[in-house]
C-alpha cells in the first residue's frame, strides 16, 4: 500500500516505502550466499565436526542464534553514518531497523512453518500403506531428498561387517557401485542420533568415495529396525556445495526420523505377528482333531477337524455345546463298558491324564478314535484339551494281523502231524547229488541243498540271504519279472546257463525249472547240474570241427565246401563264361639243378604265398600248383562279368609281385603267362585226396598260351582280346603254330588304357 500511495509522488520515493520493501524481502525470499556467509562465517565446529550448514544452492534459510551479532553490528554501523552523515539519518535507521526485524520475524516465521511442516510429513508417513520396512524407508528417503534441496539422498542398508548395501538412491547415480562400507554411518549408529558435517572433505574419517563425488556437506541419520535386531544402517543426505542446515531443519531431521524409527518396530512386530498367526492357522490344519474346554465356564474352542467329530462349527463354542456334542458321540460308540471305565478315572482325578482312549463305532460306517485328554494351564486360565485321531486303519491293519497269527499258529499245528514226513523228505533232498533251489516270485533264494553249497562255494546262510541274479549271469533284478511270467505260461523249462561261484569262477549248468504252487504261495524249483565237463568235451568237437572246416576250404572253394558236406553224390557244374591262367616260372628246372631243394622249396613257397593273397584280393580262385605252375580261374564257382578283365590285372599283379621278390632275394626270376576265356566243366572227382578241377578245351588252351608264350609277357587268346580290348592295350602277335591246335592268333599285353 505504501508503495502505491508513493506512486502518486513520482518525484521522490518516501523513507517508509523503502524500509517495507527492504523488510519484505528479507523476510519473504531468500537471501544470496554471500549475504547468508556473512551470518554463518564465524563457526567453531563443535561434537566431532558437527555443524551448523546453510541450505542447498545459493538459497537462504534464514539467521542462525549469531546473528543476532551481527544485526547488532548493522545497528552500530548505521548509528555511524547517521552521526557523520544527519541527512541519511532517516533513510539509515529505517533500512537498518528493517533488515534487523526481517532477519528476527523471518527466523519466527521459518520455526513455525518447519513444525507445521514436520506435522504434516509425520502424519502423511504415518497414514502410508506401505507393506514392507524397506518400502518405508525408500519412502522417508525420498521425502528428506526433496524438503532437505539435498543433491543425493542414499539410504544404506549394513550386510555384515565390512559390506553395506544400498537400499535406495536419489538420484540413481549418487554412488558408483551399490555395496559401499558400514563406516560411513559407524559413528551416527554408535551415539545413536543424527550427525552433519558441515565441510565434509576436512573430516579426518571422511570417505574417499562420497569426497570423489563432490560432497561437500553431510547428513547422517542413524536407522535401526529395532532396538534389539543386528540389522542396521543409515539414511545419508549430501550436498555438493557447502551447506548450512538451521536448528529447525534439524530439528525436523529428528523428528522425521524418530517416527521412522517407531513405524518400523511397529512394522516388525505386525510381521511377526503375521508369521505367528500363519504358524498358528497352519499348525490348526492337522488332520488330529483338537477341542479345548474352559473349566472356568468361558469360551471352548475347535479345530476345523475337531469341529467335524463332534458336528458343530469350528472356532469358538460353549463350553455346554462341546460337553453335549461329546456326550452324544459317546453314547453311539460300541465300546461302552471299555469307555465308562476311562471316564469314571477322569471324573475322579481332575488332573489325571488319559492317553490312547478308544472309541470304536460301526454306523453310520467303521471308524475308530484314539482319544486323549491333558488338562493345561497357561495365564491363570485352566482347561482341559481333547485331542482325536482317527485310528481306524492302523487298528483294523492290527486286528487283521491278529487274525492271520492266528491263522498261522494253526497251520503249525496242522504241519506238525506231517513233520516226520518232512524230515525224510528234506533229508532227500539235501543229500541229492544235483544242485536244488527254491527262488520266490522276488528273485530271493529260500532253499539250497548240500550240493548247491558245493558247487558254488558258498555257505548255506550266505546263500539264503541272496537273490538268484547274484550268482546267475542269465538273469538280472530287472529281468526277472519276465521271466516269472514265462515259467508261469510255461510250467517248466530247460536252458543252459552260467552260475558265479564264491571265488568269480563261471561254472556252466544245466537248470531245469519247474513253477510250483503251494499254500497260496508260488515257487520256482530248479535242479542244477554242473555239465563243465561235457561244456569241455563239445568244445573240443567244435574245435575239431572248425579245423576240418578251415582244411577243408584251403582245399575247395567255400560254396563248393559246403556242398561236399550236405551231397554224397558227384559235384561237377558247366560255367559258359570263365578266363583260365597259367603261369610259369622261366627257368625253373635249371635253376632246381644248382640250388638246395630246402632253399627251392622255401623261394616256390614265398612265391606261390604271395601269388595266393593276390587271387583273395582279386576275388579269383586258385585251382592248383603244378611243380612251378600256378593255374587260377576267374568266374567260378560263383560267376562275373568281368572275369577276363580281372584276370588281366591279377596277371599285373603277378609280376610286380615277382620283381619285388628278385629286389628282396637278388634273384632273377620271371614268368611267363597265358591267359584263355571259354566254357568249362568245374568239379571234384575222386572220394580220397580229392580237389576241385577245370576240363575243357579252354582249360588246354590257356596251358598252351603259357607254354608259347614269352618269358616276362602275358599272352591272350583271340577270344580274351575281344572281352579286355577296351580296357587294355594289346599287340597282335600274329599267328603263331600251336601244338594240337594249329595256327592261332595271339596277342601280348601292352599297357592299360
């Protein structure tokens, strides 16, 4: 108003105008950091480095108690120069007055607005429905980071010694890893109650990771869950800028966090209230029906399966329905002299206990009770509680137990008048020269006989505690269900088999089994009888067999073999399409004439050794050997297209063959081949000494390309040329006399093409 009256007078602005404007913003806004510095300058630090700081940025909060010393100190200067300076007396002491009342009624102001303030946030917290302490304290957090203008707001959170954990931050980034240390909140938790450090860098314990990150001021408010708990840690405030924090401020800090602490003990005790009540509720749900009685006349109490025996609701009752609903269960169970008898001790004797009380009742079906009855006392309330348990198939399982001894003790009585008989026949059987098992339907062992123990070489006990597939490889814990199975469709079977002796040794047995049924139990009996002996004796007849095979085949070829077992009659077959090969060592009769015959025999054998693996790798078959002549044919007993041309390459291989043996044996040595194709009679003649032979004219004619031939060079007849000619080179040799044969046209192999 003063202001706009003074707009009128545009000449001049009045002293009064500007002392309430002057007033107005002292009290109204902020004052800037330098003029703040001024009241807050002049600080001594006291308990460990706790100081009183300004607030955040370059904002004022308001006079400390010293500045009241310095309101003092403009009063004194503005008497100065309105003693030097008369003409500046009003306009002096008016400013001065206004910048000391403002400072005083902006201080009253703040206190009342920081209490107003301090109510409000306590009652917001209080009223929150936050469900856990962690989401309490992220809450509280939260509130101090915005009313305190503080730069970064951490609540920690102590894992053990040496870790803490941070619960949560604002903003984000206030810390570089999550885990820090406990000794950032050790002190403030050790005097229990919040400390500030005005100008944290200079603090002797200051952390490196909150002074890396530019604090400059410190807040530290202390949290405990509980008194009593481990679990501890600290809400830290930080500015990034030397900050200076009114009582009032602090004052709100305590109180902020004086109800943190008490909302989070009452959170702790309703958890654990919670968790009791779960554990109770839980512990309700047995299936044992549980019915207490208040011998005062209060308020009985059942279980849901209590509640069911007795037929009334569960939870709360009276005590004269409960005494009813039992009266009448009682009075409908069939035992009733055996429970009249329970009953007059428990009305005799208030304190007696009774245990296994059994009710048993048929309608409306079998049901069988255990009852027990304990009076309790617990905070001067006396009662008395019935447990019920349904016993009815553990008492049934237990009367038909007593029923089958019964049963079996009259069966021993009844196998008594045979025990005679028994004896003999067991003494039988012990004595039997064949081993004997009884194996039930499991597999376990429940008899043996001498002779079982002595083959095996086990004792008698350590066989009756085994099961069959221990000492037999046939069977296995697995296989032997199938094989129950068999022996029932079956009756009894017979097989060869292995037993595991004592000492690993494999004996081999015969085992004949037979499925037997006695008294409702089922058997499997089994005579075994060692047959290592006769193992050994068909071994030797296989052996025998198998070397009459093997000498059998060096001599025939293997179709031919198996055709001389299973025929007694002449073996001879026509193959159209066959190649014949002689091949002859040049030479050879000069050369026995100078040489050892145990030297020449050796060299032919190494020869003819090696020319034998050449026909099995060809697929040929070789026919015979005549002195040095080694006779092959190709396509018999089992036919091939390509008969002539694999003869062709068995001939190659031949004498490289025989060019290696030359290089080994310094020898000079060569052959001289012939090679015919045609059709032939293939058979085995004779019944002593016999093999298989060649006849036909094919057979002479290839002899004949050998014996005309040329030493080192393989000679083909006409017809041979025309089956390899496209495969092979061939030089015509022109027609050449051929004894008993005339005139024929040959050619000499040249190369492949």
């Amino acid at each position: 108003m003063l202001v706009g009256l003074d707009t009128l007078n545009p000449s001049r602005i009045s002293t009064l105008s500007l002392v309430s404007i002057v007033f107005t913003v002292i009290v109204l806004f902020p004052l800037p950091a330098w003029v703040l510095s001024l009241f807050t300058a002049i600080r001594t630090g006291v308990d460990k480095g706790v100081e009183e700081p300004r607030s955040r940025g370059d904002k004022g909060d308001g006079a400390n108690p010293r500045s009241l010393s310095v309101i003092g100190l403009i009063l004194i200067v503005g008497w100065l120069l309105v003693s030097r300076y008369a003409y500046l007396c009003p306009w002096l002491t008016g400013v001065s007055l206004a910048i000391a009342s403002g400072l005083l009624v902006r201080r009253f102001l703040l206190e009342i607005e920081w209490k107003l303030a301090a109510g409000s946030v306590l009652a917001a917290i209080a009223q929150s429905d936050t469900n856990t302490p962690d989401q309490l304290i992220e809450q509280v957090t939260g509130l101090l980071y915005e009313l305190s203008q503080a730069d970064a707001a951490i609540a920690l959170r102590q894992l053990d010694q040496v870790t803490a954990q941070s619960l949560v931050s604002f903003p984000p980034t206030a810390l570089p890893n999550k885990l820090t240390t406990p000794k950032l909140f050790a002190e403030a938790l050790t005097h229990n109650r919040t400390l500030f450090y005005e100008n944290y860098p200079a603090t002797p314990k200051a952390a490196p990771v909150l002074v890396a990150k530019g604090t400059k001021s410190l807040a530290v408010l202390p949290l405990r869950k509980e008194q009593t708990t481990q679990e501890q840690g600290a809400i830290l405030l930080l500015w990034y800028r030397q900050t200076y924090l009114p009582s009032y401020q602090r004052h709100f800090l305590d109180l902020l966090l004086g109800e943190l602490h008490t909302l989070l003990r009452l959170q702790t005790t309703a958890f654990r209230l919670e968790q009791l009540q779960a554990r109770y509720n839980a512990i309700l749900e047995i299936p044992q029906g549980v019915v207490f009685v208040d011998i005062s006349g209060g308020q009985g109490w059942l279980n849901p399966a209590g509640a069911k025996i007795l037929g009334l609701k569960q939870g709360e009752a009276e005590p004269s329905a409960i005494a009813q609903a039992m009266a009448t269960l009682r009075s409908s169970a069939d035992n009733q002299e055996e429970i009249a008898k329970q009953a007059a001790q428990l009305f005799s004797q208030p304190d007696v206990e009774i245990h296994d009380w059994i009710w048993t009742f048929s309608h409306p079906k079998s049901v069988v009770l255990s009852i027990s009855s304990l009076p309790t006392y617990g905070q001067d309330i006396q009662g008395r509680l019935w447990l019920f348990n349904d016993i009815t198939e553990k008492y049934l399982a237990q009367q038909a137990l007593a029923e089958r001894t019964t049963q079996l003790e009259t069966a021993n009585e009844q196998l008594e008048t045979v025990n005679d008989a028994l004896r003999f026949t067991q003494f039988s059987i012990d004595r039997a020269a064949d081993a004997i098992f009884w194996i039930g339907q499991d597999g376990k062992i429940l008899y043996v006989n001498y002779a079982a123990c002595r083959l095996l070489g086990y004792p008698l006990n350590d066989l009756l505690s085994m099961k069959i597939h221990e000492i037999d490889a046939n069977f296995t814990a697995q296989s032997w269900s199938d094989h129950w199975h068999i022996l029932q469709e079956c009756g009894s079977l017979c097989l060869e088999s292995h037993h595991r002796s004592k000492t690993g040794k494999r004996i081999p047995v015969e085992v004949r089994i037979s499925y037997l049924e006695f008294n409702g139990k089922e058997y499997n009996c089994a005579f075994v009888r060692d047959i290592t002996q006769r193992k050994q004796a068909e071994k030797a007849l296989r052996w025998e067999q198998e070397k009459s095979d093997r000498l059998l085949l060096n001599i025939l070829p293997k179709p031919i073999a198996e055709r001389l077992k299973q025929e007694t009659c002449l073996i001879a077959d026509r193959f159209a399409d066959v190649t014949i090969l002689f091949a002859d060592i040049v030479g050879f009769t000069d050369i026995s004439a100078r040489m050892p015959p145990a030297q020449l025999v050796f060299l032919l054998n190494q020869i003819f050794s090696r020319f034998d693996q050449l026909t099995e790798k060809h697929g040929l078959e070789k026919i015979k050997t005549i002195g040095d002549a080694y006779m092959i044919a190709s396509g018999i007993p089992t036919p091939r297209k390509d008969h002539a041309e694999a003869m062709i390459e068995m001939a190659l291989d031949m004498q490289i063959a025989m060019a290696r043996f030359n290089q080994f044996q310094d020898e000079n040595f060569c052959l001289r081949i012939g090679i015919n194709s045609g059709p032939v009679i293939a058979g085995v003649i004779g019944t002593k000494k016999f093999i298989y032979d060649l006849w036909g004219d094919a057979v002479n004619t290839a002899s004949r390309m050998e014996s005309h031939g040329i030493p080192d060079k393989i000679q083909v007849t006409e017809t041979t040329y025309k089956l390899c000619k496209d495969k092979f080179l061939f030089e015509q040799r022109g027609p050449i006399p051929v004894k008993g044969k005339g005139e024929m046209t040959t050619y000499i192999f040249i190369d492949r093409k």
